[in-house]
C-alpha cells in the first residue's frame, strides 16, 4: 500500500472514530460497567475493525461495530 493510500485509510478511520466511539464507548460500558474496562473494549473493537473496515459497506459500519462490542463483551 502507497503512503497516499495509508493516509487516505486513516483518514477515513479516523473520521468513522469520530462518528461511532461514544456508541461503542457506551455499549461496552453497559456490558462491562467499568469506566477503564469500558474504554479498554472500545480501543479493542475500533483496532480489530481498522483490519477490515476498507471491506465494508459504510451504512454496516454502525451496525458492524455495535456487534463487535457486543461480542467482545459477552466473551469475556
């Protein structure tokens, strides 16, 4: 990958960050009900989801998140 095509994708990661952390944020608070736990799965599901987001359709990003969050939590 050339260093335009990593800016771009990190970008564009950082921008669905923006968007979609606090939902995440505060589903995995709801599992875990720990602050730092929380904050914790949240860094968790946003690096797992960095690997695959370019293969996603952006109106699942939500949804695809929410579930990870929700999977990490109940693994655990």
């Amino acid at each position: 990958m050339q260093n335009d095509d990593k800016s771009m994708k990190w970008k564009r990661y950082e921008q669905i960050y923006r968007i979609y952390a606090n939902d995440v944020y505060r589903v995995c608070l709801h599992y875990s009900q720990d602050k730092q736990k929380a904050a914790d799965d949240t860094e968790r599901v946003f690096t797992e989801f960095y690997h695959e987001f370019e293969d996603a359709e952006s109106d699942q990003f939500f949804a695809l998140l929410i579930s990870k969050a929700k999977s990490l939590a109940e693994n655990k």
